[in-house]
C-alpha cells in the first residue's frame, strides 16, 4: 500500500511539473531550456532553467530565481525573458556571457 501511495504522489508531482513548462512555454518563454535571464543589475545571459526544479538557483517562485550572475559574480534576483522582448542585442549580450 505504501509503495502505490508513493508511486501516485510521484506521478502527480511529474504531470504538475510538466503542466508548469508548458504553461511557461504557451506564455512566451524559452522554458525549459537554456533561457535568457536578466539579473537584478540589468545583466543578461543564458542558463538552464526548468520550472519545478533548480540545481544551481534559489527558487523565488515562478518567475524569480537567486542565482549567481556570470557578469558580476554575486547572487542577484533572476527573472526569464520572454522571447517577444528579446532584441538582436539582448541575444547577442546573453550570448556573451552565458554560463553553458
């Protein structure tokens, strides 16, 4: 009994996580996937970000994440940017300092 219990919390953990991304995905954004973010200091680059998961981020919600920018190398509040705000020099500056 104890086993199914688990194997159903699990399988509704993975549908809420995949629900998550492709709510993200239908909204605009680059997710999941290597997304351009912008950190709190106006700095734009590209790391993984997965809803419903972080390795290397302090989750904040469903839009905001810690992590550590490339550029100025502290902590920094992260937010996606969605594909419609992405100019030529956005992608080419995410691109510069992209941690992958």
């Amino acid at each position: 009994m104890g086993i199914m219990i688990g194997v159903i919390v699990l399988a509704a953990v993975g549908v809420s996580v995949v629900a998550m991304n492709l709510s993200m995905k239908k909204k605009g954004y680059d997710i999941p996937g290597r997304s351009i973010v912008q950190c709190s200091q106006g700095h734009y680059f590209r790391t993984l970000w997965i809803e419903g998961g972080s390795l290397k981020a302090v989750r904040l919600g469903p839009m905001k994440r810690a992590q550590r920018c490339p550029v100025c190398h502290k902590f920094r509040i992260i937010v996606p940017i969605a594909e419609a705000q992405q100019t030529d020099e956005i992608r080419a500056e995410a691109q510069r300092n992209s941690l992958e």
